[in-house]
C-alpha cells in the first residue's frame, strides 16, 4: 500500500519548520550577537587585552608562559577545562622568587604587585586568586628594560 501525502499534509510542517529555521538559527543569534556588542562589547569579543596597541591575549584564556621571567598557570591544579587563566595566591607566592631570580626584580616588588591584583570569586568574599595575564602585564609595563623583548 503506497500513501500519498498531499500538499495539504505536508505544508504547515515545512512551513513551521522554515520558520523556527530562520527564527531560531538567523534571527535570535543575530539579535543576541548585536545586543550583546552594544551593552558589552569587551566581553562579546573576547575581552582581548592589548599591550601597546597589539593584542596579547584574553583575560578570559589562560595563556602558555614558557619563560621563568612570567607567572604560569597552575596547570597540577587548573579547572577541567585547563584553560583556566588564574592561579591561587599561594601558587603565585610560590612562583615570585623564580621570577625575581630571573629578572632581578626583588622579591617584595613582586609580591606587592600579586597583592594589588587579587580577585576574590564572589566580589569580596571567597577564594583569593590572581590573573596570570594581568600579572604578565603589570611586570612588562613596569619593568620595560628587563621585558624589553616582549613588549
């Protein structure tokens, strides 16, 4: 037994479907996309950091710092995801006399910059934590003689 489907059958479930197409796969995303660049356009496009007018990198993305003269990400304790960019306060203390050897920079320098930037998860309570990013930059924008090659 074959059975016909007629155009009366078939049409209002085309026709629902090419609507919820271009609604739900055009016109939505296109709609959240520009709200989006008009009340946050830093966070819709990445929130880029710039250093000198060129792109280093997203505050949002941990970033791969091979140098003994940077911050690292604790990658032993990182987020499942391991593109986690903050460290702990302890991982970042940890990390100073490294750091101060090979560049020369003291220690307490170091440190004060660590404790100018942390972040706390919940506004000014919760864990303690920093942004290897941010803390990258701080040091190159402050010491541009030792960082000259990054900057």
């Amino acid at each position: 037994m074959v059975v016909k489907l007629s155009k009366s059958q078939y049409g209002p479930t085309l026709r629902l479907a090419i609507i919820s197409l271009v609604l739900c796969g055009l016109l939505f995303p296109l709609l959240v996309t520009g709200v989006a660049q008009v009340l946050l356009p830093s966070q819709a496009n990445g929130s880029i950091v710039h250093l000198r007018g060129r792109p280093a990198g997203s505050i949002l993305v941990a970033q791969n710092f091979n140098s003994s003269m940077f911050f690292h990400a604790d990658w032993a304790n990182s987020s499942a995801s391991g593109v986690d960019p903050d460290i702990t306060l302890q991982d970042a203390y940890s990390q100073i006399p490294r750091i101060s050897s090979a560049t020369g920079i003291p220690s307490d320098s170091i440190k004060q910059i660590v404790d100018e930037n942390i972040e706390r998860t919940l506004w000014f309570t919760g864990e303690p934590y920093v942004n290897v990013l941010n803390l990258n930059l701080i040091l190159i924008q402050e010491y541009p003689a030792i960082y000259k090659s990054f900057s």
